[in-house]
C-alpha cells in the first residue's frame, strides 16, 4: 500500500481558489466515501480542509495512479488548468513528512499556530467514522500527530506568541498571574477584540465587559461570553472596576483619557491597572502610561515583542526538523512491518504447529512409560532439528549457488560467528 498527499495551500494558492476547493464541513463524509469509491485505486482516504489548505490523504495499491484532480474538478468549482498550477503531490515517506509538518503548525501561514493539529486530528476522526480509514492511515495518523505532540512540547515552536490579540492577553497574565480573579474591559467590537475575548475566556478571566459606540455590536460578542456590554462614553465612569483593559476601536478621538484613568486608580487605592492600545489612532491617551501604577502598552511595544518572538519561532522549527525527519522514518519502518504481518503470523503458526506435534509425540511416550529423560532428550532433539531443517536448507542452496549475500544475511539474521570455524593451514 502507498500513502498519497495531495492538495494546495496559502502558498500556491490564491485565497479566491482556496475558497472554492475547500470542503464545507458538511460535506466532508460525503466527499470521502465518494473518493474511495470514484477514484481507482484508493482504498482509505482522509480530508483536511481550513481556510489555509484543502490536502486529501489517501492510501493506495502501490500501483494504482489515481487522478484526484480529475475528481476534484467534478466535486468542486475548478478547473484541472487552476488545480495543475496550484497543487502539489507527495508520497510515501515524504507524504508523512509532509503531514508532519503540518500537524506541528510547520507548514503554517503563521508559524507554530496550535489549531491544526487539532484540525488534523478531526480529519482523521471524521475518516473513521465514515469508514474510509483502515490500518494505513490509522499508523499514519498515530505517528504524524504523536510527533507533532513531540514538537510543541519539546521545541519553542508554539511558546511564544506571534498575534496581537494573544500577545496583549500573554502579557496580561504576566502582570496578573492569576486572571480568574481579574475584571477586563475591552474598547471595540470588531475582529481584534474577538480574538482578545476568546483568548481571555480560554485563560480564565474572572469577568469581562465590552464597550462599542454601536452598542447592539457589544451586545453580541458580550453574549458569547456572558460578559457585561456598555457605551464608549460610559468608560470613563466605570472604569475603576477593571483591573485590564484592551482597545481597539475605529474611534478618531481618544476613549481613555489621561484624566480618567488617575481618577480611576485612585478610586483603586493604587491597585494597578493593566492596558494594552492595539488601535491607531490611539485609543488611550500617551500621558496615561505616566501614571503611577499603569502599565500602558502600544501596538509597537506588541510588534517588537511580535517580532522576537516570531524570530525565536523560526529558530525551533529548525529544531522541530529533526523530529520530523524520525517520525517519517518511524512511519515508513512501520508500515513495512505492518505489511509484512501476515509472513510474520505464518512464521509464527508454522512453529507453533511444530512446538505442539513435538510436545504431543512427548506426552504419548511419557503415558507409554518411556523414561522421563529419555523423553526430554529425544523432544529437546526434535524440536532442534525440526526448527533449524529449513535455515539449514537455505545455507547449503546459497553455498551451492555462490550466494554470499544471502550466507552473509543469514550469519547477521542468526548471530552467527564463523570466523572461529576456519580449517587450519596445514602447513602449521
């Protein structure tokens, strides 16, 4: 059996083809019974679909040539000229190196990002459950996401945050270790301030509250948080009540002016107040990091802490080949044996049969009363010589042939020192 990878991604793709290859959730399960079945040769098959990649992971008879692209074409808007330009192919070893990859968040457009690995874990639930996983992409799938694992948890590769919103949440929890008993505000409602919420929710803040000049649009992220909403203009008034807070809004004028925030800290009684401005203009007047007990950071603070950190990135993905380079090995030496499993159980059974004739023909002569050692030695000879008839048979075809290289296999296969057994010159 091989394994296929085939499929396009940010780099050979453009985002308007992207869209149109990519599978609706939906319709995954429909897709995989419809390749397995459609396309000659393909006997397990798995998709992963995001908005970075639409890849096909498929096993395969080794001589089988399948033309996924002609079935793309039928199953999505796109055409085999746009699919030729974009799309690429990887096989066997090099197939799960490349899995690997992207498991680990290697092959990603932001470098080391943690949702994929989950992604692909999906995919591969989703193949077993529809029946078009067997045992080639289950050992596939162990090895890729076990090494991906191995990666994030022994590289630097995802310890460092590379986005806005993570990195103003990540310094939050290094000005308050414990955000479970702190209250965030968040000025804005648009993306940014989303992805600020959802990090903030994933590490346990206590409380949260969103202001937006549109207040229906605070409303609705405040929902999927059961946070409280406000105005912009009820800001300054409330808040001492927050011991963070993060803006991001589209205003021109700024929301927390440097008035408001000494009157809030000492309402506090010094208890300090930690604020991250992402937008531009700003949302928080500069003066305002000169008060006593604010810590006040900018978008450019972000970007250089960004900016090393992504460096710090690249420099564990260099690290994380070397994982990758073992796993794929690991998984082409594991699928060797697995497909030699059926020789292996043979070998097995044939000695076992042996072991049980042997031991069967012992008991008879024990009832008969023949003597217990005599039992013994006549099994011990047996068993020897039924064991070793057919190694011993191959030797002396492979003398008889001039086959040195199998001799030489069979003194590594059976630990055997010959060097010892050399005839003597005759001549001493």
């Amino acid at each position: 059996m091989s394994i296929l990878a085939y499929g396009l991604n940010y780099r050979t793709a453009s985002v308007e083809l992207r869209e149109r290859v990519a599978f609706p959730e939906d319709h995954v399960t429909d897709a995989l019974i419809q390749v397995k079945r459609d396309v000659a040769g393909v006997q397990e098959a798995a998709i992963i679909s995001t908005c970075n990649r639409t890849e096909l992971y498929c096993a395969l008879h080794p001589e089988a040539e399948p033309d996924l692209a002609a079935w793309l074409t039928r199953y999505r808007p796109v055409s085999t000229s746009e699919l030729e330009d974009a799309s690429y192919t990887h096989w066997d070893q090099d197939a799960a190196r490349h899995q690997i990859r992207v498991a680990a968040g290697l092959d990603s457009q932001v470098l080391g990002e943690p949702q994929i690995m989950g992604q692909v874990k999906a995919a591969y639930e989703t193949a077993r459950a529809c029946g078009t996983m067997g045992p080639e992409l289950g050992l596939l799938s162990q090895i890729i996401l076990r090494t991906a694992k191995e990666v994030r948890t022994q590289t630097d590769i995802g310890r460092n945050p590379i986005s806005v919103a993570y990195a103003a949440v990540s310094l939050a929890q290094q000005i308050f270790s414990d955000l479970s008993t702190k209250r965030a505000l968040l000025l804005g409602a648009g993306e940014t301030i989303g992805l600020v919420a959802e990090h903030l929710a994933s590490q346990g803040i206590g409380h949260m509250a969103i202001a937006n000049r549109t207040l229906v649009n605070a409303e609705l992220l405040a929902a999927k948080y059961e946070a409280d909403y406000m105005q912009l203009t009820d800001v300054a008034e409330r808040l001492a009540e927050f011991d963070i807070v993060i803006g991001s809004t589209g205003s021109s004028l700024p929301v927390v002016g440097k008035g408001a925030a000494e009157a809030a800290i000492k309402q506090r009684r010094r208890r300090p107040i930690f604020m991250v401005d992402i937008a531009v203009p700003r949302d928080i007047e500069a003066g305002v990091g000169e008060l006593p007990d604010v810590y006040l950071y900018t978008i450019d603070d972000l970007s250089a802490i960004i900016e090393g950190n992504i460096a710090q990135r690249r420099q564990a993905a260099a690290s994380a080949e070397t994982f990758v380079h073992e796993g794929a090995k690991l998984f082409l030496r594991e699928s060797r044996v697995q497909k030699d499993q059926a020789l292996l159980r043979a070998f097995r059974d044939q000695a076992k049969a042996i072991q049980a004739e042997s031991l069967a023909r012992a008991r008879k002569d024990l009832q008969r009363g023949t003597d217990p050692e005599r039992v013994l030695e006549r099994l011990s000879n047996d068993l020897t010589n039924k064991l070793i008839h057919t190694p011993t048979m191959a030797i002396r075809d492979a003398s008889a042939d001039g086959r040195a290289d199998l001799l030489d296999y069979l003194r590594i296969l059976y630990d055997v020192d010959t060097d010892n057994d050399q005839p003597k010159n005759q001549e001493e």
